[in-house]
C-alpha cells in the first residue's frame, strides 16, 4: 500500500483557518492520452502527489487543487485527451496567481506536464514583472523516457498501481525526444506513435517509481528552499540539493 503523507489541502480548509503569507504550491497537469495502460491524468497525479509530499516536506506550504488541463494539443489525436491550449492555459495561470496573490506570500507552479512549460515561462515573466512573487518547477527526473514509458509507469505503479494495466502496455517510439520532435510538433504524437507511448514500459516497477518520486519531490523541496529563479521563471537546483530526511530533520531539530 502507498504510504499516506499528510498535507495542508487549501480545498480542504475553512478560511479562517488559511494563514497570512502563506506559500502555495499549484500543481499544474494535464487530461491526455498517456498509452493503452496509463490514464488520462497521470500528469495531474504526479503533479499533485509531488506537490503534497513537498508540502509535507517543508511544513509551511498549502497544496492548492490540480489544474487538470494543460496544452496537449500535440495529443489531440487520441481520443479523451482535453487541451486547453497556450492561449487558454497562460491566462488561466495569470488570473489564478493574481488572486492567489491577495492572500498568499510566495506561489510555487508544480508542473507535471511538459507541454505547458513553455506557457508557464511566458505567464510568469509577466506576473513576476507586475509583482508577484511566483516560479514554477517540473517533475523530472535525470534519464528519463519522453512519455508513458518506464518512467511515468513506474511512478504510476508506485502512486496509483489499480490504475496501471500493464497487461496493455506496448512499447512506443524509443528515439530521443530531440529526434522525435520535428515531426511531433508537425503532425502530433500519433505520426510517430500509435500507441501514443514515447520510450519502453518495459521493466517498470513500483520500487522504481517510488525512488523515481522521492527524487523528484526532494528536487522540488531543494529549489524551493534555495528559491533561485532563471531567466524561464524557473527554479534551478541548488549546488547542493538536500534528501527528504535531510530538510524533515532539519526543520524539526531544536
């Protein structure tokens, strides 16, 4: 059974009870095709699981409710895969931390799908010029595969395993995302794989999701800690990017 890690839901809290200044981390997914084994919002799960455990993490932080659509136009092939497109999503983004902004302190984008990321640096640099004091971050981790391969099965195997049909799983396109690109960008995810899976499920397990999650929650926690911003509005990592033990022993030591 995956382990529960409490966290302060802003969905679940009365308002007197939300805190002045507080740091919010808004997971931004997506509803697209993710292969024959994987279900539409694994983006949104991951997005949101990452963000809860973060919170968890760092002891301060309100997860605010997923954004469950993204642009996932280059999905649009496959049927059940909802975008809102770059248009739409940028000014979903804007508007959201405008008003996260009247009560909130610092606002942290927790992004689990990578075609939003190029909207996310656009909206932000635009907020962050109006005052704002926001960033976004992804859920990534070093080696992995493009799309509803190894990697996101595994996570998922590890957050929401009845959800995972492994039986169905079919091996994609396993050329690097650089390769894939042109053509994806041209005529979507379905020219270069029918399956819609990008890279090999093959192998994936729970026991790597779940070392797949706790690296990324615990890059998370490092940039949010160091909070240094590029010049995409994103949170780089630190030099040296603490372990989840490390940050919860710190925190709670006299």
């Amino acid at each position: 059974m995956v382990r529960d890690y409490p966290a302060t839901e802003l969905a679940h809290t009365a308002w007197p009870d939300v805190p002045s200044d507080a740091l919010v981390l808004l997971p931004i997914g997506s509803t697209e095709q993710h292969g024959p084994h994987l279900p539409l919002d694994t983006d949104s799960v991951i997005a949101h699981a990452v963000a809860r455990r973060a919170a968890t993490a760092l002891h301060t932080a309100l997860v605010a409710p997923v954004l469950p659509y993204g642009a996932s136009g280059e999905h649009a092939g496959f049927p059940g895969t909802v975008s809102i497109g770059h248009e739409a999503l940028r000014t979903v983004l804007a508007e959201a931390v405008r008003s996260l902004s009247l009560w909130a302190g610092r606002i942290v984008l927790v992004n689990g799908h990578g075609g939003n990321t190029a909207t996310l640096g656009t909206a932000l640099r635009l907020l962050r010029t109006e005052g704002h004091d926001v960033a976004w971050t992804d859920c990534s981790v070093p080696g992995a595969d493009a799309h509803a391969g190894r990697t996101e099965t595994s996570v998922m195997l590890h957050l929401a395993p009845e959800r995972v049909r492994l039986e169905a799983a079919a091996v994609g396109d396993t050329r690097p995302l650089a390769a894939l690109l042109p053509e994806l960008m041209a005529h979507g995810v379905r020219a270069v794989s029918p399956s819609g899976v990008l890279g090999d499920p093959t192998g994936a397990s729970a026991g790597e999701g779940h070392r797949m999650t706790d690296a990324m929650v615990s890059a998370v926690v490092g940039r949010i800690t160091a909070w240094t911003v590029d010049e995409r509005c994103r949170l780089v990592d630190p030099e040296h990017r603490p372990g989840i033990q490390e940050l919860t022993d710190k925190a709670v030591r006299p």
